[in-house]
C-alpha cells in the first residue's frame, strides 16, 4: 500500500503540470497559475501528511488551486482584467488533454530564451510539482537564489510571449532536444547527486516518469523513445547501487536487485525507437545500458559491443565524456595500457572533471604505477561533492580492474 508522500508524489506527477496550464489558459496569467498551484502543493504536503490523504487527491489539488487563484487575482486588483481575458481565452477543460497540457507546458519551461539552470528549476516546480525549498536542498542553492532564480524565469515567459503549446512540426525536433536534455539532467542528479545528501523526492523517478510522458505523447520522435528507454533501464538498478549508504559499482552490484522487468521494458522502448529509424544519441545509450543490464555477469559482459556502440555514439555526440565512456569499455578489450594513452588526450578538457582521474587512477592501479595512481585518485576525491563517492575514493587502498561506473 502507498504512503502519504508516495500518493502526494504520484498525485502531483499527474496533476500539476496540467493544472498551471489550465489556470493559465483560464486566468491569462502563467505566473498566477503557477504561483496557485505550487500554494496547493504546499498546503498539500502538510494537510495530507498531517491528516490522511483526501479520497479524491486530484480534485483536492484542483480545488486548492483554482481557490489560490482566485485569492490572487482579489489580491493583485486585477480581477476584472483577468476575467476578461478568461473569457476570451476559454475556461473549459477537456480531461483528455491532461498529457497535452504538461507536454505543452514543458516545452515552455525548457525555452530556449530562458537561462538552462532556470529550465530545470522550473521544470521541477511547475511540471513535477516540486516545492521551492525541496529543489534547493536538491542542488545546495539557497532557497532566495533558488527563488530568484524562477522568478526570472516565468517572468522571462510572460514578457517573451512564449506560448503553452507544443512547437509546431518545422520547429519540434530542434526544440524536443532541449527538453530531453533537462528530463537528462534530472535524472543525472536523482542517480547520483551532484551534491550529496539524500533527497526527499526520487528525482531519477520523475525523470523515468516524464521521459514516458513525453515519448507517448510524441510517438513518432525516436530519441523521446530512446530516453525513456535509456532511464528505465538505468534507473531498473536502483536497488543495487548503494548498500549501506556506500555507492556499489557496476562490477560488484547484485544483479538479483536489479529490475528485470523494468529491463525488458526498456528492451520494449529501445525496439519501438529503432522502428522509426532515426538513430540518436540517447537510442545509442540505451542500447549501452542493456548491453551491461542484460550480461550474466561483469566478465560475462560483451564488451566488444559495446565498444563498438560507443564507437557509433561517438559519431553522433562526440563530446569529451562519451570519449572518456569509450575509453572504459575500450580497456575491457584491448587492456590498460592502449586505454591509458588513448585518456591522455583527454586530460585538457576533462582536467576539471572526477570520473577522467578516477579512470586514470584505475588503468595506472592496473598497470602497477600505484603512486601516480594513488596521485590522480586523490585529485578526484578533490573534485567531487558526492558523499558516497568520496567515500569509495577515499578507501580504494587496493586497486581493481577497470570498472564502467555505478
């Protein structure tokens, strides 16, 4: 049976998002509607955990919100204004437009006129439903930055004129790769956070849930299809990546853990991707993840595939990560010592980043140069906030074989 906040965390995955789009279109005002609806939300997570779940949780949120609305035309003196253009923009609500309605609202949260580090933010609080203090504790901003930081957004939305509506087709696949890329980066930082402490709300779960919104509600984009299959499989490993609050590796996770239907499922995503016929780089990594979620075991894995996947990948994204990505399966084939030379061309662009000394740590551990290992995994413990991974780096006294991640 569900908890409290499980309920309130599906209720809003499914009603929030929907719901600022139609104060939106029903008060002419984004702002307004947003502002309503996170009010509810608020008032939700302490009502409900205080006194039980209403019977009709959606209907609760809506009555909570439309009332908040109304209070903030009263208070604003605009109430008039507003119900003008109320009229004129329609108040009637069609529930079968509930997917359209966040599809439509995403786009506008991931404008490309706003700043990235405001698409995310606002993604969160009016598509998820994430509170403003529940976002900051999520990336260490303070709540006034955090704040701000929104503000600037929506008020970026009402001066831009950006509409709540889907790009039309001419527009869609150039603007559908800012949004994949935002849901990408929520669900990086629910896998591993960027800054350490636990979340009170599964950031890779919503992330797994919009992917799906968005590939079902845009059927034939194949990379909307090849991220929701990339995060289901990723996230069908959950269970296994951490024990005791330590982070476990790839190679040593109890693959018992792991989410074989969830994997299948995936499997499912990646074959309706590939029907389309329009491969990307999200299908690409999809195809990765169940290459490594489908071996029997870490050396039972089929390492030439996928470097020859990345190899593929790297065509489409050749950005300095993938390179260091296929650098680490590279080794699994060919040895440490081919991998090494081939990381050392990395070491300007990635100079600043943990995961290329982790690596470098690992292929000279494995080649017995223990001291410059010992060197370059002391400079990843510098450069990660990561609680769980500092913790690994700071007790590798023995070196391993090379490892492919978490």
């Amino acid at each position: 049976m569900p908890t409290t906040d499980d309920l309130l965390a599906r209720t809003l995955r499914e009603e929030a998002g929907p719901l600022v789009a139609r104060l939106s279109r029903r008060f002419g005002d984004f702002d307004l509607a947003e502002e309503a609806v996170q009010g509810a939300v608020v008032e939700a997570l302490t009502s409900w955990r205080r006194d039980g779940p209403p019977d009709r949780p959606g209907a609760w949120l809506q009555v909570a919100a439309t009332r908040n609305a109304m209070d903030g035309m009263r208070h604003r003196d605009r109430q008039r204004a507003l119900a003008a253009r109320a009229g004129a923009a329609g108040g009637t609500y069609d529930p079968a437009d509930g997917t359209d309605d966040r599809l439509a609202l995403l786009f506008a949260c991931c404008h490309p006129a706003l700043a990235p580090d405001a698409r995310l933010a606002l993604t969160l609080r009016a598509v998820v439903g994430l509170t403003t203090p529940q976002i900051a504790r999520a990336f260490l901003v303070h709540e006034s930055t955090l704040a701000q930081r929104i503000v600037r957004a929506k008020r970026k939305i009402v001066s831009a004129g950006i509409a709540l509506t889907v790009p039309p087709e001419a527009d869609l696949t150039a603007r559908l790769d800012d949004v994949l890329a935002v849901v990408y980066v929520m669900f990086n930082e629910g896998f591993v956070s960027s800054t350490g402490p636990t979340q009170d709300r599964d950031l890779a779960a919503d992330a797994v849930w919009l992917a799906g919104v968005i590939a079902t509600s845009l059927p034939q984009e194949a990379e909307a299809w090849g991220l929701a299959a990339l995060l289901t499989i990723q996230h069908a490993r959950s269970r296994a990546r951490f024990a005791d609050g330590d982070l476990v590796l790839l190679r040593d996770q109890d693959r018992s853990l792991w989410d074989h239907d969830a994997i299948a499922e995936g499997e499912r995503l990646i074959e309706r991707a590939a029907t389309l016929r329009r491969p990307g780089r999200y299908q690409l990594q999809a195809a990765i993840a169940a290459v490594h979620a489908t071996g029997a075991s870490w050396a039972e894995t089929d390492w030439l595939q996928i470097s020859l996947l990345y190899e593929e990948l790297a065509r489409h994204d050749p950005s300095p990560v993938v390179r260091l990505n296929r650098i680490v399966a590279h080794a699994q084939v060919a040895g440490p010592g081919d991998a090494l030379a081939w990381l050392e061309t990395l070491a300007g662009p990635l100079a600043d980043y943990h995961l290329f000394h982790a690596t470098r740590a690992e292929l000279l551990a494995a080649l017995g140069r223990d001291d410059e290992a010992a060197a370059a995994n002391r400079r990843a413990l510098e450069l990660t906030a990561n609680d769980a991974e500092r913790r690994l780096l700071a007790t590798r006294l023995h070196r391993r074989p090379m490892s492919d991640g978490s």
